[in-house]
C-alpha cells in the first residue's frame, strides 16, 4: 500500500491506542490529534521512528483541525466522553466537534471519514450522551455525506472501564446491584419442584458486548473499501447479556462469590446523585437514563459481518485480562 497519512482524533484513549497499532502495522503514517500530546507519547514506539507523530488539537478550534487534516487520506473521530468536565460537555465534543472535523474534512479534501458514534445514538433518547452522539451523526452526515457512521456497543478489551470497573469493585464489595432490575420478589417454582425466590426478574438492561479488537478490524474493512461511504454500521458481539448476567460472568472468570441485588432506576438514580459529588463518579444519572433502554444491534442494521469480521466471544478473551482481579488459588488458571 502508498503510504498515506491518517488523522485519528481521540487516538490516545481506549479504542485509539489499538487502532494507531494496527494502522501502523498496515504502513500508515498516522496523526494522533489529541489535547495532550505528552499523553499521547506511549503511541510513539508503536511504530517505525516517525511514523506516529502525536498532534496538539482541540476540536473546539476549527484552525488546529484543519492544519492536522493537512495531506491526510482519511480522519477517524474517537473523540468522546462519559462525564462531561469544564467546557467538554457532551455538546462540544459530541456535536460541535464533529461538526468541525465534518468541515476541515470537506475544506482540505480528505478523501475518508470515519465517525465513531454510540450504538442506541437517538435524538429521541432522555440521556444527554445519547442524544449528543444523534446530532454528531446528523452534523457529519450532513456536512459530508460520505462519511462512514460506526455505532459499537459497549466496547472490552484489556484497558476497557466496564468488565475492569465491575471486577475492580468485587475485590472489595460483599454485593453487586443490578441497576434496572426491579425490586419485585416473585416465587419461582422449577420442574424439580424446588422454590426459590427471584429478585432480579429479567437482570436488568441488555448489553451486546465488542471487542476492541474487531471495533479496529471494522474501520480497517472500511477504509479498505469506498463502498462503505455514506454508510452506518451497529457493532455488536455474538451474545446478548442482562446486566445481571454481565456479573455473573465476571464473577466465574475471577473465581469470586458476591451477592447481587436489585436496584431500580429511581433508586439508581438517587444514587447516582450522591456519587456525582465525587470528581470521578463511576455513575451518573445520565447514564442510568441511558441504561434504560437496551444496548443491542438493530436485526436490520449492517455490522460485523457485512465487513468480514468474524465475531470475537467475550468469554474467548476476557479470562486474558481479569484473571488479575481473581482469588490467589485461581490466579494462574487464565494466563497465557
């Protein structure tokens, strides 16, 4: 392949490190457009000297994003947030910044856009995130109409803030509150015979869980083809999970016991309200509104397979990365 250059916004975060690696691989020369260069330097030795070159843009001013869109094929938009801080609300980064990208893409001809957006993204949704990631969509469709839409799941892999969140906290707590299940104890009579009592009904919302690894295999199909111009993709795995069920995978994997318990929304939105008095809460109340409605691929949607990814297991790999998190005995038991 030409070497050619590629900007990639947001490329020191989670998908983005694993991203500029396997576009490095491939031969391109990649810009990281990020606010910190200095925390982009680990990118650096991913490639040949030169070839990664961390690039100080903020996509609030449109004049940095044209200048690191100077001779560039392609641009990939990963810049987003969960908690907005100072002046990065989800409006800015989500909506305004797409729109400058969007036009620096058309002004200096980049041939290729790739915008990472959200799956369940919807004007109509009462989280803030949700609809912000609606109005990037709309923005960069609008402004550049071929523009790639890629709209992932919930997105694992070794430096992900979800499995590691959930395995990180059942270190030290006795329970784990399934946040959606409603608190309605019901008797459960089985074929056996045998009662017991079931207080998390269906387990809460439903997640679709994708790795990084086919996330970044998906926008390499898509750069690799120009009939995916204008197009949206919904990324997802091969397997629905409740959010109880999210749990009780973590907790087989790390060999732990804990007990999980129901936590309506209303209750999880209190709680979120007294966590948001934290500087890093770990839930808000955005984003109990945007638990409640389920995280899954549309049966319509073009994904995975139409790009010729094949469809990583979350039970393939997670074992590589939370055995860390496990009781001593069993510490051993998932390395490599």
């Amino acid at each position: 392949m030409t070497r050619k250059f590629i900007t990639v916004f947001g490329g020191s975060g989670f998908i983005g490190r694993h991203l500029v690696n396997h576009l490095a691989t491939e031969g391109w020369l990649v810009r990281v457009a990020v606010r910190d260069i200095e925390a982009a330097a680990f990118l650096k030795p991913l490639g040949k000297p030169g070839q990664i070159t961390p690039w100080p843009v903020d996509v609030l001013d449109l004049s940095q994003v044209i200048l690191s869109l100077n001779d560039s094929y392609a641009a990939v938009n990963l810049v987003g947030a969960l908690l907005e801080k100072d002046r990065y609300t989800f409006e800015n980064l989500h909506a305004e910044g797409a729109k400058n990208i969007a036009l620096a893409v058309k002004e200096t001809g980049c041939r290729r856009l790739i915008h990472i957006s959200a799956l369940g993204a919807s004007e109509n949704s009462n989280a803030k995130y949700s609809r912000t990631k609606a109005q990037g969509e709309l923005i960069t469709s609008r402004i550049f109409p071929d523009s790639t839409i890629v709209r992932p799941s919930v997105v694992f892999g070794p430096q992900d803030k979800f499995f590691n969140l959930f395995a990180g906290l059942m270190r030290f707590l006795p329970a784990m509150f399934v946040v959606g299940a409603p608190f309605l104890p019901k008797l459960v009579i089985s074929e056996t015979g045998d009662i017991k009592i079931d207080i998390l009904g269906d387990g809460g919302p439903k997640f679709q869980p994708v790795y990084v690894g086919d996330v970044v295999s998906a926008i390499l199909a898509i750069l690799k083809n120009f009939e995916t111009a204008g197009k949206i993709y919904e990324l997802g795995g091969p397997t629905q999970y409740s959010f109880a069920e999210i749990f009780q995978l973590v907790l087989k994997i790390t060999g732990r016991k804990r007990i999980l318990l129901p936590m309506p929304f209303w209750l999880a939105k209190f709680q979120a309200y007294l966590l948001s008095l934290l500087p890093e809460p770990i839930l808000t109340g955005d984003q109990v509104e945007l638990m409640k409605t389920d995280n899954l691929v549309s049966n319509d949607a073009l994904g995975l397979i139409d790009l010729g990814v094949e469809l990583t297991p979350a039970e393939a790999i997670l074992p590589t990365y939370l055995y860390k998190y496990g009781l001593k005995a069993n510490r051993g038991l998932y390395r490599d």
